[in-house]
C-alpha cells in the first residue's frame, strides 16, 4: 500500500486547485515569545506569526423537505445509495429489497434519474424480472447470475472509471456470500457497465475478506489504482466479525484482487464505549488539493439509533473526527433516530453542494414496518469546515509558493465583519515586512457572501508578479469565515 507523502515547506499552492482549512497544516503556529535571542534583541518579545482569535469550524447541512426516493415500488428502501452528476443529469443507484417466505431478500439496485433535482424520474428499463414483471428500474441484484442474482447487491457503490475501457466506464462494488470453505461470512465482488444501466457481474470476488456495510470503491487518478473503503473489527474473530466496527482501506492496481484492509478510521478512547462506526461514506473532496471526507454514521448500541458525523483527512490515511456530536441537527428529534450519508457530493447550483441521506423513525435493530426514505442534505461549496473568527483575529501561512496571478476567496463574514490579506516577503532573521503594495492596509475589504471573489490591493488584483516566490500570506478575520482559498 503506497504511504502518504509528507507535505513539506514551502507549501505549493497548485493553480487552479482550492485549497480547504480542514486542519492547522497551512497556518503557522508562531511563538507567543519568539524563539531566538537576537529576535528578541532587534524587535522585542511581541509574539511572532501567531495565530490568535480563529477557530476551525464545521458546517451544518439542511435537509431538503421534498425526498428524493420515498414509497417505491419495489419494496422497502435501503439505507446505501450513490449519487451522480453528469452532463446535467442527476443519476442516484439506491437500494430496495422486500420480504419472501425465506425471510428478507437479497438487496437490489434500482434506478432513478432527475434533471432539475426536483422531479426523479424512475425509467422503466425492462432489464429484470421481477415478480413477474419486467416493469420496473432494476439494474442489478436479482434475476440471473450476470446480473448479481446469486450474491445480491448489498452495500454496493456505484463509481465512474476513467481509466477503463469504455465497456466497463462504471464499476460496481458490493458484499456477496463467501465460498463455504473459507471460513468467511462474505467477500466483495464486482460488477462493471458501460453506462451504469446495464451491468455484468464479475467473474470472482475482488476483496477476499469479511466486511459489511456500504463499502465505497473509486478509480484515484493520481495515485493511478484503485482504492476501497471498507467495515472492519477490532477485535476480531478468525471469521472476519468480531468486536467494535471500524473502517479499513484498500488499495489495487486493478479491479481484480485488493489485498486485507489497513484500519483508518478506529473509535476514539474519549468515546463512549458502546459506540462504534457503521458506515465510512468516503468522498474526495471536491476540486480540493489534499484533503478527502468521510459522512460515517455512528451507532451507538445502548439507545440503537445512529448519527451521522464528519471526519477529514489529507492523505486518506490518517483521519481526525473535528468535532464529536452529529452535523445533522435533525438527529436529536425521535422522527429520525437512525442517518445514514450515501456516497456522492453533487452540484446543487448557487454555490451549493448536495448528498444524499437515509432517514427512518426506527431503531437499528427494531423490527417493525416503516417505510422510509433517501433526501438530500445541502452544504454550502466547501462548507463542511472553515476557519473562522467570531470576533477578530488572525493567521500567517507557513512560507508558500503559489501559481497563477489572482487570490480567491470562497468566504462569508457576518454584518460589520470582512476579511484583509497581505503578502509578506521572507527576509533574513525572520523581519516581517509586507511586499510593496501588499499589505493590510492596502488590501480592499472582502465583505458579505463571497463565492470565489478575487482579493485586491487598492483595485488590483494582479499578484502574477509574486508568483513563485517564497512568500507567507497573512489574513486578518474580523467576524468572518474562510472555507477556501485558490489561485488562478
């Protein structure tokens, strides 16, 4: 499994590339006494580069009124889905499944699509039969065994492939039984489609290990395999189950065979200790430079409900939860004692992004009949997290190098408040000294609602004279919040 790189200094601002405060790694964290003699000697003891007044921030999703998938069909709705954005289609793969004389069957995929996210529309696409009927939105999970109708569909994901042919664009991860002899309860397998409707299984498991739960699989492009996150335990019987649910990870150079998952994702010891975690629901971060999130829901087994969180990482292999009670306010009311997150952060238009999430009025283990439903949740762009100052205060950066000729905000700063930055050059025994042109008092406040507004400098925005320096970068908050920065 490849290790994550160590970021170094000076931090590259790549162009084009936003760049999210998930953490402290961008902000110098200064000396409240400066650290060196002569320093103290030349400019006296008054802090040096220290952050004071900010706090990192998490954002709290809205959850449309309107679900998205409610009273299907094809049986209940399940808890996992995945949702798309594609050519202005809205595309979601969601699972149902019903009750036979056997007891509960195996999940299948269905189908729905939307142009405006308002109105989904399931296709009749006439692929399965199902109960007698060709009639119906079902890709995948029952019927013959080409279609997964020997293992079923559980937790599966649905992601896009880049680098595959075009017979096998789209790529199916999903839990299935294990042979007998294995001594496993199940394993992963796959399937793969041209375009996401028809699908063929693949021919063996690709994960020949225990796990559970929605298991996320993608194609990562820069590291060029194929990466699956997936339910592990600790501690752990030799048949894969055992004691507190954690998250592992995987990595392949094919789609065939990934190898044992590494844990990154473990219960922390400030915990209650009847809490684990259930699902991982891992997204690269949108248009991001290192930083990735996970939606994992948490169960928690003495009251049976489940919480939906936000955990963060920049490598994908070391993750910190920031905060530790739910994002979604709706968890405390008894109408939804059970969230889930699906995989899939889409477009929403002003600004905004969506998910999907899977609400139900009943317990974890409550068997009783409910009907329930797959929404949408609403951040702003980069909301998840921010760097905020609720009255004033300020931070440097660590020495940079950035490309491009313009500084952009994606920031909001409440009534009264706006946001200053200054381009301070590196000069010998750490003298602080703005560029010409650069400083505080030279930067025009950015104020109010700001999605990806170019900073300026007395009316210009031109900072392609800089670029490639080595620089720091000092924002100055006043009641505002920073959720990205990028340079173009």
């Amino acid at each position: 499994m490849s290790a994550p790189e160590v970021q170094r200094i000076p931090i590259k601002f790549l162009k084009g590339s936003k760049h999210v405060f998930t953490d402290w790694q961008y902000v110098e964290a200064g000396y409240g006494m400066p650290f060196w003699k002569y320093y103290q000697d030349t400019y006296g003891t008054r802090p040096w580069f220290s952050p004071y007044g900010v706090s990192l921030t998490v954002g709290q999703p809205e959850i449309l009124s309107r679900p998205i998938i409610e009273n299907d069909p094809m049986g209940y709705i399940g808890a996992y889905s995945t949702l798309r954005y594609e050519d202005g289609l809205y595309r979601l793969w969601y699972v149902t499944y019903d009750f036979d004389k056997d007891g509960q069957e195996n999940d299948k995929i269905c189908y729905a699509q939307s142009r405006d996210f308002r109105d989904w529309h399931r296709p009749d696409l006439g692929l399965i039969s199902y109960k007698g009927s060709r009639h119906n939105n079902i890709v995948y999970g029952v019927g013959p065994r080409a279609k997964g109708g020997d293992i079923g569909a559980h937790g599966a994901t649905v992601f896009y492939d880049p680098s595959a042919t075009p017979d096998s664009r789209y790529k199916m991860v999903c839990l299935g039984p294990a042979k007998k002899d294995s001594g496993l309860m199940n394993w992963l397998y796959g399937a793969v489609s041209p375009d996401g409707i028809h699908w063929k299984a693949m021919a063996s498991a690709v994960g020949k290990f225990s796990s559970d739960t929605q298991s996320v699989a993608l194609y990562d492009e820069g590291l060029k395999k194929y990466v699956m996150y997936v339910r592990q335990w600790t501690p752990q019987t030799a048949a894969g189950f055992g004691g507190r649910r954690i998250v592992g990870r995987t990595e392949s150079d094919t789609f065939k065979k990934f190898p044992v998952p590494t844990p990154v994702l473990t219960p922390e010891p400030s915990w209650e200790p009847s809490m684990d975690i259930y699902t991982n629901a891992y997204h690269r971060w949108p248009g991001a430079d290192a930083a990735h999130i996970m939606l994992p829901a948490l169960y928690h087994r003495n009251t049976d409900t489940v919480t939906l969180h936000l955990a963060v990482s920049r490598d994908a292999h070391h993750w910190a939860m920031p905060k530790t009670t739910p994002i979604l306010a709706e968890n405390s009311s008894y109408e939804k004692v059970t969230t889930y997150a699906g995989v899939g952060i889409v477009p929403y238009g002003e600004g905004k992004w969506a998910f999907p999430v899977f609400f139900s009025r009943r317990a974890h283990n409550e068997y009783v009949s409910e009907r329930p439903a797959i929404h949408a949740a609403i951040i702003r762009e980069d909301g998840f997290m921010a760097v905020e100052a609720t009255l004033r205060g300020e931070f440097y950066t660590y020495p940079c190098v950035f490309e491009g000729s313009r500084l952009l905000l994606n920031s909001f700063s409440y009534p009264g408040g706006e946001i200053r930055i200054e381009i301070i050059e590196l000069r010998p025994k750490f003298e602080i000294q703005p560029f010409k042109g650069f400083s505080i008092d030279d930067c025009d406040p950015v104020m109010g609602n700001s999605m990806w507004r170019p900073v300026s400098w007395k009316g210009t925005e031109e900072l392609s004279a800089l670029a490639g320096k080595i620089v720091r970068i000092r924002f100055l908050l006043i009641r505002s919040r920073i959720f990205a920065i990028k340079f173009e």
